[in-house]
C-alpha cells in the first residue's frame, strides 16, 4: 500500500483528492495550515493530520518528517495548497497580494516538492507528483493576473522536475483546472454576473466540482503507469 501527502486537504480539491486517494486504499497524510481542519478530514478518511504552512520551511520538514514516521515513505504527494489573493484590476492591487500568492502558490510547491522528493530519491521506489496549476495560466481573466503570475511558474517547476525526477522513477505532471466550485471561488462564484461571466467561456457550462478532477489524478498517481525506478539516481535535489 503506498503513502500520499496532500497539502491544503482540508477543503475543496485537496479533500476529495486525500478521500479518494484513501478510499483507493492508500494511506494518507492529510496537510493543513488549519490543524483542526486536517484532523476533521483525517479522521473521516483514516488518514493521519499534519500541521503543515507550505511556505514556511521549518513547518514543511516537520510535517513532511511526522507523515513519512507515521506512513513510510512518501511516494504520491498532491502539491494542491494555494491561495488566490482577492480579486482585483491590475492597476489597482495591492503588491503583497502578489508577494502572497508567489509565496504559498510558488513557494510553497517547490518547497514541498523539494522535502518530499528527496525521500523518495532515498527510498529508491519511484513515486508520482502531480501539482494544482490552473487555466489561468494559460487564459487570463481580468483581476487574477496576480494569481495567474502565481500558476503559470508552477507549469515551469512541473516541466524542469519531471526532466529532474524521471531518472528517478518519480513522474511530475500538473493539471489546470478551469473554475471549480471550492471555498476559493465561494465568493466569486455567489455573484450572478461573475458566475455568468465565467459560465460564458466554458463550452459545456459546466462549473467543476472536486470530484471532477478526482479521476484524473487518480490516474497520473497511478502505479499502473508506472516508470520504473532508475537502477542508479542522482538527482540534483538539495537535501537528497
Ligand atoms: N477552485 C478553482 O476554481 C481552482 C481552479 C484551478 C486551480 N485551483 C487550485 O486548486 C488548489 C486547491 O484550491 P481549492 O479550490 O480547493 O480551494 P480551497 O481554498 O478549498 O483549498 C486551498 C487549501 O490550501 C490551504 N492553504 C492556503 N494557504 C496555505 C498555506 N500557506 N499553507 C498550507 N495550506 C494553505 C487552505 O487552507 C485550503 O485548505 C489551489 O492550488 C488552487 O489554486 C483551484
């Protein structure tokens, strides 16, 4: 049985990732900046609860040490922690809304990837990453460019990890979700216009839910597509 990390698991995407991944019979470390709210869903799913800020260094290696003494080694982790930073035209944002964003949605991913990762090169079994970017990325809407500039940079650190890691037998992808209904999109999504906004550029009219995006990490963690572990790995990882 194999042991996932998700960050940011305490609501939206990362709780039904973390459920699914643990009704699939993987145990499951569920990470939160919240540490009631992880241990809400960890007990739910039978998962373990860590209390982990994803942009704070010394929070990333205690949590990701307490999973990997509770579970094992890490070798699925869902890099899904993030914030968006308010919604507002360029002209008028606020600069720590962009500091803020690269710091949790940028920060935050490498940091994680980066502790994690290097278990797993340790453990020499391979594993599989997959990352939270989002359609912004790749189509802006006005007053997300801060956020936008925060998802893009984790295409970048999804390409040049996957080049990295697969000596390693650890793939890397990302997905990039057009708007899911979560505690994120609460607010925006409540209001008819935006929602209508949103709702005009999506052929099929579908705002997703989580669950909609379960399947398909489902199948990039699974070990049914696997890569074999490299017979010898160097990975360029810092504390590999
Ligand atoms: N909802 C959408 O429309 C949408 C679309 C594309 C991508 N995404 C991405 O999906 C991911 C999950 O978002 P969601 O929609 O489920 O929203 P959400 O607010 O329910 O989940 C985000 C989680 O990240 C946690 N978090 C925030 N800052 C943190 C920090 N510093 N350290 C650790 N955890 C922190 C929050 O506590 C929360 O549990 C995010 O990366 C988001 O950018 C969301």
């Amino acid at each position: 049985m194999s042991a996932a990390l998700v960050t940011g698991a305490a609501s939206g995407i990362g709780e039904a990732i973390a459920t699914a991944l643990a009704a699939a019979g993987t145990r499951v470390a569920v990470a939160g900046i919240d540490a009631a709210g992880a241990r809400e869903v960890a007990g739910r799913i039978g998962g373990v609860a860590v209390t982990m800020a994803v942009s704070d260094l010394d929070s990333v290696a205690t949590a990701v040490k307490q999973a990997t003494d509770a579970l094992g080694t890490i070798s699925v982790l869902v890099n899904n922690a993030g914030v968006i930073g308010g919604v507002d035209p360029l002209a008028a944002l606020p600069y720590e809304a962009l500091t803020t964003v690269l710091r949790v949605n940028v920060g935050g991913t490498f940091l994680v990837t980066q502790a994690v990762a290097g278990g797993m090169i340790a453990a020499g079994k391979g594993g599989a990453i997959v990352k939270l970017s989002s359609a912004g990325a790749f189509q802006p809407t006005p007053g997300l460019g801060h956020y936008e500039a925060s998802k893009a940079p984790i295409n970048a650190l999804t390409r040049s990890a996957a080049l990295e890691l697969a000596p390693c037998g650890i793939r890397v992808n990302a997905i990039a979700p057009g708007p899911v209904e979560t505690p994120l999109t609460g607010l925006a999504l409540a209001d008819p216009q935006a929602r209508e906004a949103w709702l005009s550029r999506i052929p099929t009219r579908h705002i997703a839910t989580p669950a909609d995006l379960v399947p398909i990490v489902l199948l990039l963690v699974s070990p049914a597509r696997g890569t074999s572990p490299a017979r010898s790995c160097r990975s360029t990882v810092a504390n590999s």
